[in-house]
C-alpha cells in the first residue's frame, strides 16, 4: 500500500512538472506572436534620386516650344526615334507645348525666331559619330545629338546641348568622362530624353531667373 502511495505522488509530481513546462511554452508563444503582428508591412517607395515629370520643379506659366530638326545624310532610322522621344519627354512636362516645324538647318531655325515675339525655337542637330581614338569607323551608327535654343524676336542662341548615341554592339566605348563630360546613352529613346531633359532644366532655371531679376 505504501508503495501505491509513492507512485502517486511521484506521478502526480510528474504531471505538475509537466504542467508548468506546457504553461510556460504557451505563455512564450503568445510573447512572440504579439512580436510577429507588431512588425509593419513593408511599404514600397520609389528611388530617391528618380525624377519624373511629374515631380520635377515646373514652368510657372505655359510655354511654347517651335521644334525643328536637322538629320544626317544618311538619316538613320535612330535620328527619327531620337527626335520622337526628345518631343515626347518635353511634352509630359507640366506648361510645355512642343509645336513641329520640320526638317530645316540650324540657320534657318535661327531665321525663324527672329519672327516669332513669344515662341522659341528648338533644332535638334544629329551628326554622325565616326571617330574613335583617331580610328575612322566605316558605317558608324552613332550619333552626337545636340540641341540648340534661340530666342524670340533677336534669334540669339540661348541654350544648347549635346548627347552622344552609341548604338549596342558598336564595338567601341566613347569616354564620356561623366560627370563634366556629356552622357552615352545605348538606346535612341534614352538618348532623346536625355536631351530633353537637359533643356527642361534649362528652360525652369531661365524662369526663376526672371522672376527674380529686378
């Protein structure tokens, strides 16, 4: 009987043990499940340095451009993707308005604000890129893009910039030395928005400028 009594007790001290572990595991789970639900979903967030063109600084007041351009002789099939490109990108700006003049020479677009009172006129120029390293490239397919901005009523060149286009597979690498030198772009659509938007800033720092002026 005695012995009956000793195995209860150390039964019953078993199951006690065992209670006080079960307990304690639960109490631990609860602990980090309460840890899980407090973590914050996370939340996606565009790049700190992307600009667009809606959240880049904006004309104050609507703005016309009179846009022409001058091909190559060869008038490559990237000029005309370039160009549609520049346009498109300065249309998506906010108070911007590209008008087409079509194809002309730089002097021409000159001539042709100086008969405007408002309006600038924009040529996009493109030559083509047969040089590397004093090597003569036959049949290149690169492009130096640049941009030329002449005033209203005086035809005065206000602004221009330059772009080169390295089509893939060239077989060459032009040193742009970035950041003072100008950008190599390796698709045509790039290059034309990076035309644009070189003018784009140009166009809201002349504005500031303006307004602050005396």
């Amino acid at each position: 009987m005695l012995i009956t009594h000793q195995r209860i007790r150390k039964a019953a001290a078993v199951l006690l043990v065992m209670f006080v572990f079960c307990a304690s595991l639960c109490a631990q789970s609860g602990r980090h499940g309460e840890k899980l639900t407090a973590v914050p979903a996370p939340v996606d967030t565009p790049a700190a340095n992307s600009v667009t063109p809606s959240s880049a600084a904006r004309l104050p007041e609507k703005t016309q451009l009179l846009v022409a351009r001058q091909t190559t002789h060869k008038h490559l099939r990237t000029e005309d993707v370039v160009f549609a490109s520049f346009v498109k990108r300065l249309n998506e700006y906010t108070n911007v308005e590209c008008l087409p003049l079509g194809d002309m020479k730089q002097s021409q677009a000159a001539a042709r604000a100086k008969t405007e009172t408002v309006r600038p006129v924009v040529i996009v120029t493109f030559d083509i890129d047969s040089y590397a390293g004093g090597t003569i490239i036959l049949n290149s397919q690169d492009l130096e893009i640049e941009y030329f901005l002449f005033a209203p009523r005086s035809g005065k060149k206000q602004t221009q910039g330059k772009v080169y286009f390295q089509s893939v597979g060239s077989g060459r690498l032009r040193k742009s030395n970035w950041p003072n030198g100008t950008p190599v772009k390796m698709t045509p659509e790039d290059a034309g928005i990076e035309a644009a938007e070189s003018l784009y800033q140009w166009l809201v720092f002349a504005a500031a400028t303006r307004k602050t002026s005396p």
